[in-house]
C-alpha cells in the first residue's frame, strides 16, 4: 500500500469527502462498486474515489459483487478481471444480462485482443494498472456523465401520432390520455417502439420480453398486441398504432 501511495500523489478535489460503504451506509452520492482481490489496490481506490466526492464500496471477488450489487445498488461498477471464485468476466456477463448499469475495467492486462472483447462484451471505458489517479475520477466521470445521457434520453416521443413512451417510469400517454399497462404489455410495447418503425419479427419480441423464443411466447406475444390495441382503440379508434406485417411480427406506426 505505501509503495501504491509513494508512486503518485492524491490530487485533493474541492468536493467533499465521500463516504466508505464498508463502514457506513448513504445514498446521497454516487455510488461505485469496486470488484478487486488486492486489499492494496482497494484501498488506494476507495481513497481516491473518496476523495473525490463518491461513495464506494468494495468485493473481494465476483460473488461477493453479486450480493453486494443487489443489496446496495451502484452508479458504477469498476471491476478486475482476474479474481478468484468468479472472475471479473463471469461477472460482466451477470450484470449485462440483467442491467446496464455501467462498468469500468482496471486490470493488469494490457493485450488489445483482451481489451477489444471487454468493449465488445459491454464493459463501458478499459483501464490499465498502473493507472493514473487523475486518470482514473477523469474516466469514471466521463462515463457517468455518458449513461446520464443515456438515461435523460429513456423517453420515446412519436409526435406525429402523439405517442409518449418512459422507458424508466412505464408511463404511457396516446392522444393526450394516460393508457394504463401490465408490465407484459408495457415490454412488448417498448420492444417495438424502441426499433419503431421498423418491423419487429416474433423471435426478437419473444427473447426481449421471456429471455428465449418458443411457440408459447409468441402465442402470448398477440395475446398481447390484441389487449394494448384495445386499449389505444378506446382512446382514438380511428387509427391502428400497432400493425402485423406478413405474419412475420409487428410494428409501431409513428406516421398519423
């Protein structure tokens, strides 16, 4: 730890200090998750990060991450790749398959073949040790700042169909009223107004909606379409937002 310290100097930020989750709990600041089996390593990090204004708190390896994940949510996972038990990879495949919350590398390995598949994998920025400390608030701000984006922009709007779609809080308005959705009907209808307007086939709605396709799941899927149909049909009949193309799947029409 001394010889981590003695190789770079804590830059001081003029933001409060934030606080260390492994001893204390509060969620008025962002929060990071760091996933790394070296105590020294660790530490140095929760400094840094302290320092510059975050919460943090910390796993030793990929299960551990897991548990802590659930119970204490993060605004940022930055995680190692070479651990015991589960390793940062198993790990970034957990989390990708039931959030994009995002996630920081900082690993040893440098090769541009591991660091390509990190990216393609989901991993958001890719950092080597050493690293930085400059370096490393720099890019995790960067990306904090890129996912706010990305969640400022989970409203779909379709004006000339006068269509609102939140993506975060399934609040749906058509025509100016409210439509009221079960979370089955609310995903089927994010699927395709995500893709709108394109055609969207049964096997794309069926993996996004159930996790695989099956006949069952696209039976369900027009069950589906046949209750938010009428449900937009009671508020303007006059139109079909919803449209079956070729028996193939459907789409949401954004011209009026």
């Amino acid at each position: 730890m001394a010889d981590l310290m003695e190789m770079t100097q804590v830059k001081e930020y003029p933001i409060s200090v934030g606080v260390d989750l492994d001893e204390v709990y509060t969620s008025e600041r962002r929060r990071i998750l760091i996933v790394e089996d070296d105590i020294d390593t660790t530490m140095l990090l929760k400094h840094i990060l302290r320092q510059a204004g975050f919460d943090v708190f910390s796993a030793e390896n990929g299960k551990e991450a897991l548990k802590k994940y659930v119970q204490t949510p993060p605004d940022l996972v930055l995680l190692d790749l070479m651990m015991p038990e589960m390793d940062g990879w198993e790990v970034l495949s957990h989390l990708r398959s039931s959030s994009n919350t995002p996630v920081m590398v900082i690993s040893a390995l440098s090769n541009k073949e591991t660091i390509v598949n990190m990216l393609e994998q989901g991993v958001d920025d890719y950092l080597t040790k050493p690293f930085f400390i400059d370096e490393v608030v720099a890019r995790i701000n960067a990306v904090l700042r890129r996912a706010k984006r990305v969640h400022d922009s989970s409203r779909l709007t379709f004006p000339k169909v006068e269509l609102t779609i939140d993506l975060k809080t399934k609040e749906v308005t058509y025509r100016g009223q409210n439509v009221q959705l079960t979370s089955r009907e609310f995903s089927v209808l994010a699927v395709l107004a995500k893709n709108a307007p394109a055609l969207v086939r049964y096997e794309t709605i069926s993996q996004s909606v159930w996790g695989k396709d099956s006949q069952k799941a696209r039976q369900r899927i027009k069950y589906l379409v046949y209750l938010l149909r009428r449900k937009f049909d009671r508020i303007y009949p006059e139109f079909e937002l919803l449209t079956n193309v070729g028996r193939q799947g459907y789409k949401l029409q954004t011209e009026g």
